[in-house]
C-alpha cells in the first residue's frame, strides 16, 4: 500500500511524511477516525514507506526487495495484531495462525470493515479479541534484531478489544521501546483502549473523506459514472467502506432491507404467529448480524422521518429503500420516531449485553405494533 492508493487525507500524508522524512516520528501513533476515512490503508502506506530502502520525492521505490515484500504483504519486520476468535480444534489461537486470511482481506480491500473480517473468520455470536498472548509474542518477536536492519513495525488494529492482561504488557513496550520500532495502533472507539496506553501514543484524528475524494476515487477505481458517483457519495458521506457496500449491494443489505420491511408490515398487520416466525428467524442469526439489523433499522426509521420533509439533500437511502419510503415515511412522524427509536437502541443495548436474543425481538415487535399505529 502505497500513500498515492490512500484515497484523500493530504494533510495527515504530508504530516506522516514529513515527520518519517525528518526523523521526528513518535514511536507510537494512534489513527483515529470515522469509519471508512482510510485508517487502515494509512497505516500500510507509512508502514510500507518507512520500510522502503530507496524512497525519494515522498515515495516508495516500488522494487527494492523491501517493496517487493510488501506486495505480498510479508516483510519479516511488519507485524500485525488484530483481533482473532481461538479455535484450541483448529490449532489456530494466535494472530500468526490467521494471517493468511488477514493478509488476503488486506490485499483485496484495504478499506473493510469489522464485519468483513468477522466474515473471514466465519465468526457468528462470538467476539474476537485480541488475546494476552499476542503482547508475549510481540516482547519475544521484538527482542530480536531487525531481519532487514531497518525500521520494525507493530500494526495493531483495534487496541480496544486488547485483554486487559495483554494491554498492560504493551504498556511496557510502549514505555520502554526498542530501536527504531514504530507502533501503528488503528482503532474505531479509542474512548475504550487503557488510558495509559493512549497517553503514550500521538493520537491523529483522521476526517471524513470529501464527497469529491470519494467520487472520483469510485470514477477512477471502479469506473462508475459521474452521476452515479455523486448519488452514491451523497449516501455514503464520507465513508468509503459504505460507498463500496452501496456499489456492490448484494445480498447482506439486501437482506437488512428486506428483515426490515418485513418487521415493520408486521408491526402493522399484528399476525402474532407470523410475529413469533420473524423472531425466531432473528434470533438464529449471529449476534453482529443482529446488532448490525438494529442499526440499520435505525438509520431507516430517521432516513423515513427525514423523507417526510421533501428536502432530496438530505435524503440518503438508495433508489430501493426510497420506493419503500414513498408509502412507509407517513407512517413515521413527530409522534412516534423517537418511541420507535429508543425501543430499537434498547434491543441494541439489550443485544450487546447478551439477553436472550428471541425475547428481545418478540418484545421489540410487540411495542412497534402500538408506536406504529400512533402516526
């Protein structure tokens, strides 16, 4: 990943490299940001500049065999941390013993999200995490010298979901850092990581990507058309990883839409026994998926509230949710959103903190069925 495929974020580029080009890099940084700004493919791009043994100009080389190896994304001094789900069965509990699915995810999409890489992993009602074990193996990897005789690298993306146990052992390679050893840490919800550990990395807070960034990156990498590129901007705003989602909708959103459509006809019709179907068919699906059903749920029930105003600028549904909107936005006003809306971020709370899935849903449809009717 070089900086010139990082979409946007000149400044943060500049600074990165500016600062590596000086020698003034902390040996800790913090990429911050929205979803989809580009945290991740700026953190390969510094990681792999840092590395190359005959940058100029700003820019890798492309053929030392330090960029050779990147391409394959496996410079012996590069090493990742992410979280994983152990599987004691399948032999595989460490980072090391997935990094063939991560390196595939990375090289074909450096701008994915959580759920892409639950998905290569197979993962349902778990949660990854980052284990203890994986700052024992970062102390063991890191007490050796460098393979190339350059810089070292530790991408760890998402710190926050590190054990608390294993968070403490980073702490002290934090503090105390070997030579010429950059740590990248890539994180969604810094509010969660260990304190201290956050006071011993340079936090930059990337922004949202610019409608024209995204635009003519979906014009120029996926050859889309002008005017498709702007609406599909208008959806996305500022997210890069939703922009591909809308392009390449297939049948996870398709899915949503339809779970979605289906809850609130029922929520209407009151068939109770159809009711308890929809429940129970919500209830076998891996937890993400639900809690990702309950956001998007959310996001309808403002884009319909929203759509009752008439102002296209601010609508941001696509052409499929926008012909459901048309008969479905009246039915959502100033006198029930905001109950619909607090009785779907409780199913969301409610999710998070494991309560039993099928009453959740059943409850949550039952109070639709009144909040509906009141419009």
């Amino acid at each position: 990943m070089v900086f010139e495929a990082v979409i946007g974020q000149e400044v943060i580029k500049q600074r990165l490299i500016s600062e590596a080009d000086g020698n003034r890099l902390p040996h800790a940084l913090l990429l911050t940001g929205p979803e989809g700004c580009g945290k991740m493919p700026m953190a390969l791009a510094l990681a792999q500049y840092l590395c190359c043994i005959a940058k100029a100009s700003g820019k890798v080389c492309g053929t030392c065999i330090s960029c050779r190896q990147w391409e394959e994304l496996a410079h012996p001094d590069v090493h990742f941390v992410f979280p994983i789900l152990a599987n004691k069965a399948r032999k595989r509990e460490s980072c090391d013993e997935w990094i063939s699915e991560w390196r595939g995810m990375l090289k074909k999409n450096p701008y994915f999200s959580y759920n892409d890489w639950m998905n290569e992993m197979e993962v349902e009602n778990q949660q990854p995490v980052i284990y203890t074990k994986e700052s024992d193996t970062l102390q063991r990897k890191l007490s050796l010298k460098s393979l190339q005789g350059g810089w070292r690298i530790v991408i760890i993306w998402l710190p926050e979901k590190m054990q608390e146990a294993g968070a403490n052992k980073l702490l002290k390679l934090l503090e105390e850092p070997p030579h010429q050893t950059c740590f990248i840490l890539v994180s969604e919800e810094p509010q969660k990581i260990l304190g201290t550990i956050l006071s011993r990395t340079q936090q930059i807070e990337m922004p949202r990507l610019t409608d024209e960034d995204i635009s003519l990156a979906l014009q120029q990498r996926m050859g889309i058309e002008i005017d498709e590129s702007r609406q599909v901007t208008h959806i996305a705003r500022g997210n890069f990883i939703k922009a591909l989602e809308t392009v390449t909708a297939g049948e996870g959103s398709t899915e949503l839409f339809q779970l979605f459509t289906s809850l609130m006809r029922l929520a209407w019709s009151r068939k109770v026994k159809e009711m308890k179907a929809w429940s129970d068919d919500m209830a076998a699906m891996g937890r993400e998926r639900q809690k990702d059903f309950l956001l998007y749920a959310q996001r309808m029930i403002r884009e319909s509230f929203t759509a009752n105003l008439h102002l296209p600028e601010l609508n941001y549904m696509n052409s499929q949710e926008q012909q459901f909107a048309v008969k479905f936005a009246p039915f959502i006003s100033e006198r029930n959103a905001m109950g619909i809306m607090d009785e779907l971020q409780e199913a969301q709370i409610h999710i998070e903190q494991n309560v039993n899935a099928k009453m959740v849903f059943f409850d949550l449809i039952l109070q639709l069925t009144v909040l509906i009717k009141n419009h």
